[in-house]
C-alpha cells in the first residue's frame, strides 16, 4: 500500500510565520487551531508544540486542495488511518487532514475540516452547539487569524480522552478569558455532558 502511512510521531511543524505565509494566499477562510490558538491568544508560548493545527471549514476544503497540493502531499486521517486525499475528492466524513512535504518527510501541519450550514458552525460532536462562523476567528496584532479560546477549549476538553495537555491549556487560558466566554464554554460543556464535567466547576 504505497498510499499509506503509518509514521503518526514524525512530525516537524511549521512555524505560525509559515502557515500564515501558504494559507494567506488561499481564498478561503482559515484559522491557526489547536495548543497554538491558545498561545496566540495568550500573545506568548506557553510550552512546546508536537505539531501545529489550522482550521478550515468543510465547505471550503476542495478551493483549498489546488493550491496545497502544487507543494505539499495530503492525506486523510480515519479510523487510525492516513491515505492520501485524490483531486476532487470531497471528504464527507474525514475531519483532519495531514500534510508533509513529500512521502518520505515529516509531517508539517494538520487540517481540522469543521462542519458549518449556512453562516453557522456546528460541533461535531453535539450538533445543538452552534456559533456563527465569522466569530470563529481572532486576529493577532499581525493579523493571523486564529480559533476563539472558548471554541478551541471546546475541542479540547470535550473530547472522548482529555489529555493532560489539555487541561494544563484550560489552566493556563482560564485567568484570562472574559465573562462570556466562560459562559460560553460552560454551557457547552453542560450541553455535551449533562453529568457533568471536570472544568465546569471552574467556569
């Protein structure tokens, strides 16, 4: 299977002046996701990055393809498998995407594919959790657009395993997050866990 990949550890991500670099040249909307949302909100890095996420929407994801594929090699990730993304392939259920230069390097960047309708954002994982796309995104003082604290703390704690880096992110993020979006990410949570859930305590 010479499509294949199995090297999942063998990252060496790009820098945030280097995503900004390729994706500012793509027509579409996109954002820096991920461990790195939460340092560019932070305006410092709060500790180290095994790799580097950006956020687009699924709606857009095939304008993406013509421009990442003249330079980098694409593939899905699902069910624990990595299988390269064909032209024009319109990934209805794949939600990462990961990207090396060719077939024999590191991986770069990932590509997370978020579901909208409409203006709207949908969680995956509950789709009550809504929030108009356009207020997905922050910008830093350098203009590189990045996911909303509380969205991306969404992601990360509400996954099915939160990982220790997870909740050392909430800790390090939670002093600074505005009022509402506490509120926010507090009734999400309680949205996606109605028994409850270990940071709403703290929200």
């Amino acid at each position: 299977m010479g499509n294949l990949r199995s090297d999942i550890y063998n990252w060496a991500p790009l820098t945030i002046p280097e995503i900004n670099d390729i994706f500012s040249k793509i027509p579409i909307q996109w954002c820096i996701a991920g461990g790195w949302a939460l340092d560019l909100h932070l305006g410092k890095q709060t500790r180290e990055h095994s790799d580097v996420d950006i956020a687009i929407t699924r709606e857009q994801h095939l304008l993406a393809y013509p421009y990442l594929s003249q330079d980098w090699v694409l593939y899905k990730a699902e069910e624990g498998k990595l299988t390269l993304w064909q032209d024009q392939e319109y990934l209805h259920t794949t939600n990462d995407i990961w990207v090396s230069r060719s077939k024999d390097t590191p991986f770069v960047f990932q590509m997370m594919l978020l579901n909208t309708a409409g203006p709207s954002w949908i969680y995956n994982r509950n789709h009550l959790i809504t929030r108009p796309v356009d207020e997905l995104f922050l910008k830093t003082m350098e203009g590189i657009p990045y996911m909303r604290p509380e969205i991306q703390l969404l992601y990360k704690g509400g996954a099915s395993q939160v990982r220790e880096k997870d909740c050392l992110d909430f800790q390090t993020v939670l002093p600074i997050l505005l009022p509402q979006e506490k509120a926010w990410l507090k009734s999400s949570l309680n949205f996606q866990f109605p028994d409850g859930h270990d940071w709403i305590p703290y929200l």
